[in-house]
C-alpha cells in the first residue's frame, strides 16, 4: 500500500511525473505553476527521479523541447501556466498533430489584460480545439491521480495530455494525498515505448514537413479521431486504475441529477464547492444536482446528456472570460442538447475570474438565479456575470 | 560515401543552401539527425510523402530550431547514444532574429549539438524581404530603398556568450567548410557555422556566379572566415591582396543602387573587422 501525505496539488502534479518514471523535464518557471517543477527538479536531484531537466529559456522552447525530446522515444514532461501557455500556442498544435505522448501541468492563471496572478481556465481554454487531452481535477488527488492517468492514455492513443489545476486554489492548497506505491505504477504504467514517429538514424524518416490538401484533411481527421476515441477508453483505464488503487475517476462525475430542479455543471476545483451546496440544499429538500466535468477535450458529449437529460434546469458556470459569447463550458452543453434534441433550459454563468472566489454564496446565488429563471420561464441569451460587483453595470 | 541528400531537389540553380547541406553530410554522415525550418532549407526535409533526406530529420517551426535540438540532444544523452550528430540548419532570419532567443537559451545550457546557418542575408524562401542579416545598400522587397542599416554581426555575439566552439564558413571556400564542421562534430556542446551562401533569384545574381561571389565576399574582407575554439580567435583565410568591393557589388542587382557613402562604410566596416580579427588573433 502507498501512504497518505500533505501535499499541495503543484507537488501532487510532481509526484505524478516522479511515479511515472519521466525521462525529460523541459520547464519556464511561471505563477502559480514554479513550485511544481521546483519540486520536480529537486527530485530529479535527490536521486528520486532519473530524469534530465532542461531549464529552457522561455515556455515556447519549453513546449519545443519535450517534443525533440518525445520524438527520440522518451517519457516527457513540461509545466505552464497563463500567459506562459499562451507563449506556447504555437506549438500546442504541433505536439498533438505529431501524435506525441506528452503530459504537461497547467496552474490555471488567467490570461492578460489586465494582468493577474490568479486563477481562472482562460489559459487553457484558448487551448482547447488544437487536440489535447484536457483533464481538469478537483483536488490535490485528482492532480496526482490523473497526471497517471494520463500518461498512461497519452500513451495509449498517443495525443499530449494537459492536466489542468486552479491556480493557488489547488496549485497552493494542501490536502492529504494518497501517493501509490512505485510497483503499483509500474505495473499500471508499462515502461515508455515510442510509436510509430521517431527520429533515429537505423531507421530514418522526416516528420512534420510540409503537407498540402491532398493529405491535410485525413491526418486531421485521423487525429480527432484519436481524441474522440478517449471518451470510450478513458473508462476502461479508470477501471483499471481503480482496481489497483481503490479510486474510482470519469470522464465527469454526476450527483443529484435524476429529477434535480437545477444541476450546476461546473470545471476544476468549484466542484467541491458545488457539491457541498448542493448537498446542503438536498438535505433541506430541494433537488439540486451537480456535475463536474474532468474530461473537457474529447467532450463527453453523451456522458452529459445522460446525466442532465432529466434535469429541469441546468445552470453552467463558466470560470472563463470567452467574450462577446457564451463560456465555453456552456457551449459544449448547449451544443451536446441541442444535438440531442433537449429542450432542458441551460443558463450560463460566468464568475470566479481572475482568482476571485466561487465562494458557498456564489454557488448558492447561481442556484437562486437559475430556479428563478426557470420560474419565470425566462431565456438567458448570454452569460450572467454573476459575481460581478454593482459598481460595474 | 554515400550520397545522403537526394538528387534533383527544387532548391534554385545555384544554390548556394544545397551546397552546404551536402556538405554537412558529407563529413557527418548516416549517423545525423537534420532539423530545418520553414525556410529554403524545409526544400530538403520535403513536401508530402517526399524527402531530400536520407538520414532522419525534423522540420522545426521558424523561432525555435535551437530548442529542438536541445530536446533531442538531451534525449541522446539520457539514452546514452553519444555519437549521433545533430544539426541544425537555418537561414539568417531564422537565426539573427526570430531564432536567437532559443539558440542564446540552447548556447548558454551547452548542449551538444550544430548549428549551421546559410547566411543568404534576407528571408529569400518568402520572396526576399529584409533580415537582420541584410548588408547595407541591400536592395529586397521591403527595402526598396536599399537598407539603411549594416548587418547585425550573430558570430560576435555568440563569442560574447561564450560558445565553445564558432566559426564563419562560405560556400566559396568549401574545403574550409567542411573542416569546420568536422571540428563542430568533436566539441562536447554547441558549434555554430556561419555559412556564407549566395541566392542567385534574391540578389539578382547570375546562378554560375555563386561560387565567385562567395569568394569574393572572403577576399574583399566582407566576410572574413575564422573560427574560434574557447574564444582563441583563428582566421583561417589569410587576404593577402583584398579584392575589389567593386566587383563584388557589381556581380549582383541588389546592390545597384547602392550610394558612394554606402560602399565606403562596406570598405571601412570590413576593413576594420578584419583587422580586428587578426589583432584578438594575435592576443
């Protein structure tokens, strides 16, 4: 059996990379992502991790090298955050077009302007359509669980992995953490093996030169195939994973929803919240579901519709600023009922930007609104900002 | 040796980018890895199903070829494979602008590998547009003017970081290239080669003439060529007798408006260069 320790989900994260046995660390320290890659760079010192750290110059050759590095056949690994992704962008898409395993952290942190520190998903949702894997966690063990977890599907459908954390609500917060023991992972990790493009001189090839329509289109659409087929691998490895560790993980995890009033749909680390306010609200006799969504890219577009489909509202709390439009979490749940012919009302409601709080007060005024709407029969065309303060109208 | 770049590229007549890729391989052989940019130099790495190549490469994005290598290099050395080359070869843009942070970064951690540009002195795969690069008087298509500035001197630079190993090359003295490179092979951390390497379509230059241009370039004290193992400057073509600027100037249509005071500054920049190579020579 592993052990139960106090740890932060930035070292949770490092921990992860340590039990995976990661060969190459490319990294940009950023807030609130550096203690992660602090931490992993001092196991690789201590002897815990046989690993080679590369402390690049910036996140843009962060990203670049773990793909050099992953297209010689090794376990990579690399960290950002914010504006730090940002500077990423460009390749983001090469390492998923390239169908490479790598597995990088986020500490979610909102995008500039104005600047902030803090958290909120804008970073990794300006990512989110270049075909990674997104894995969005709610605790400290979830930031560890599905740092192996990912490596393992990475590898499996070979597309990168982001795991994506609340900056300084998770990034900086101490729970107690189960950590496997390294046997365990070893048995549910098999040893890095690399796929189909690689760069040695006994077997030469030329990978990611030009392409033009001719071949275009099919690496695409073979890639988002790759990407949709996690929804049905994903919990097949869970299975697995909770069979050998005693915790059980999905693609999006439902309380309440059978015949709930409202259920709030929420991503990262308000899930807890949510759910302690619902639960709260059920024990005083309303029906009020949530659901957390982990798996954001491939959207587990029936997943959800199973869940909410008899819901009599929905109520979707973005912690993104997607302007001008709905936040990208109510997108997908609008477009997955629409698709599936729904007519359950979705409002969508935007808050806990740039670090603010999605407090108790702010879930339960999510609720309110959403119940009220639904009372009044009212549409909601765009997003509530609903912790937004007075003074700003 | 094997012939390990392809025959009948579409790199243009007289070329001088395809000159040095040959020539790299020609002294590394199999046991090479090539990164390209999107540049000329992505010609090689192909298009589709197609490649130049015949040892394995990687085309890299415009900004970052240094960190590739870096990655790759770090992945040999944790595999224990020492004895795979890699190398990377891009064009001045790509190395004096937009690539200098990430060949600074990959300089300064010291990991092994070489980096070769062809100085061709403008983005010429986009249709000749101004570089760091770019010598004063230059005509291109966004100094119509001609360039007001004088080239931004990259070998300088890197000496100032430290490199271990730097070296200014030509495809006009390609012996003297090639013995470049297999130096660059035997340091244990970065060589950087900057290689001069005429482009007949965007100087407006005759294809038969690249040769002779590169030549020129030497022996006018334009482009001196040296090298330098831990700083010790070495300049491994001796001017005996400098060459006209004239002719130089004259070989190629960029240059035809080039003014009286701009050559001048061409003469005496290069002259106080090469005798400043000769003095740290001396130290």
């Amino acid at each position: 059996m592993g052990k139960r320790v106090a740890i932060s989900g930035n070292h949770s994260i490092a921990e992860g990379v340590r039990l995976a046995k990661v060969d190459v660390v490319a990294a940009y320290p950023i807030t609130p992502q550096t203690p992660m890659v602090e931490k992993v760079a001092d196991f690789i010192n201590q002897g815990r991790l046989d690993a080679k750290y590369i402390a690049v110059e910036s996140e843009h050759s962060a990203l670049t090298a773990v793909v050099g590095a992953s297209v010689m056949g090794t376990r990579v690994f690399t960290a950002s955050a914010g504006a730090g992704l940002a500077l990423m962008h460009e390749i983001v898409g090469v390492a998923s077009g390239n169908r490479l395993p790598i597995v990088m952290g986020i500490a979610n942190r909102s995008l500039p302007s104005p600047w902030s520190l803090q958290a909120d998903h804008s970073d990794s949702m300006a990512e989110r359509d270049l075909g990674w894997i997104q894995l969005y966690a709610a605790s400290c063990q979830e930031a560890l669980d599905y740092t192996l977890l990912a490596y393992r599907i990475a590898e499996e459908v070979r597309l990168p992995v982001m795991v994506c954390i609340d900056g300084f609500f998770l990034t900086h917060t101490t729970e107690a953490v189960d950590l496997p023991d390294q046997a365990d992972v070893d048995q549910f990790l098999p040893a890095f093996e690399r796929g189909d493009i690689y760069l040695d001189p006994d077997d030469p090839m030329t990978i990611n030169q030009l392409n033009s329509e001719a071949t275009f289109t099919e690496l695409k659409y073979r890639h988002n195939e790759a990407l949709n087929s996690v929804v049905d691998l994903f919990p097949h490895v869970a299975k697995e994973f909770e069979e050998r560790f005693g915790r059980k993980h999905s693609l999006c995890t439902a309380v309440g929803c059978e015949g709930a009033d409202v259920v709030v749909v929420t991503l990262g680390s308000s899930s807890g919240t949510a759910r302690k306010v619902a639960g709260q609200m059920r024990a005083d006799g309303q029906k009020i579901g949530t659901l957390q969504v982990s798996c954001f890219r491939p959207f587990p577009k029936q997943e959800v519709i199973d869940h909410l489909k008899h819901a009599k509202a929905v109520a979707v709390v973005d912690r993104s600023w997607a302007l001008g439009t709905d936040g990208p979490l109510a997108q997908e749940v609008k477009s997955a009922f629409y698709s599936a012919g729904l007519n359950v009302p979705v409002y969508n409601f935007v808050g806990g930007l740039g670090g603010r709080d999605l407090s108790e007060a702010t879930v339960k005024r999510v609720i309110g609104k959403a119940l009220e709407l639904k009372e009044q029969e009212e549409q909601a065309l765009y997003p509530i900002w609903i912790d937004v303060k007075e003074e700003a109208k | 040796m094997a012939d390990l770049v392809s025959k009948g590229l579409t790199t243009c007549e007289g070329c001088g980018m395809e000159l040095i890729a040959r020539s790299i391989l020609d002294v590394l052989g199999q046991n090479t890895i090539m990164l390209t940019p999107p540049s000329c130099s992505a010609i090689l790495t192909g298009f589709g199903s197609e490649t130049g190549w015949k040892v394995p490469a990687f085309q890299s994005n415009l900004e970052n070829i240094a960190a590739y290598c870096s990655g790759i290099s770090v992945a040999l050395e944790h595999q224990n494979k020492t004895d795979i080359n890699v190398v990377a070869l891009a064009g001045d843009g790509g190395t004096v602008d937009i690539g200098l942070q990430a060949l600074s970064g990959a300089v300064e951690r010291g990991h092994k590998f070489i980096y070769v540009c062809y100085d061709n002195e403008a983005y010429m795969n986009t249709g000749i547009q101004r570089s760091g690069s770019t010598p004063v008087g230059a005509w291109t298509t966004t100094t119509p003017g001609g360039k007001k500035e004088p080239k931004k001197n990259i070998v300088e630079m890197l000496l100032a970081q430290g490199i271990p190993y730097v070296a200014t090359a030509s495809v006009g003295y390609i012996d003297d290239f090639k013995k470049k490179v297999a130096k660059a092979r035997e340091i244990d951390g970065p060589a950087y080669i900057h290689t001069f390497s005429p482009c007949p379509p965007g100087w407006r230059a005759k294809p038969r003439d690249t040769i002779k241009i590169a030549k020129l370039a030497v022996d006018t004290n334009l482009f001196p060529l040296f090298e330098a193992i831990d700083g010790e400057v070495r300049v491994t073509r001796k001017v005996r007798k400098v060459a006209s600027i004239k002719e130089y100037l004259e070989l190629q249509g960029r240059f035809r408006n080039i003014r009286d005071e701009e050559v001048e500054s061409l003469a005496t920049d290069a002259e106080n260069y090469y005798n400043k190579l000769l003095e740290s020579e001396a130290k």
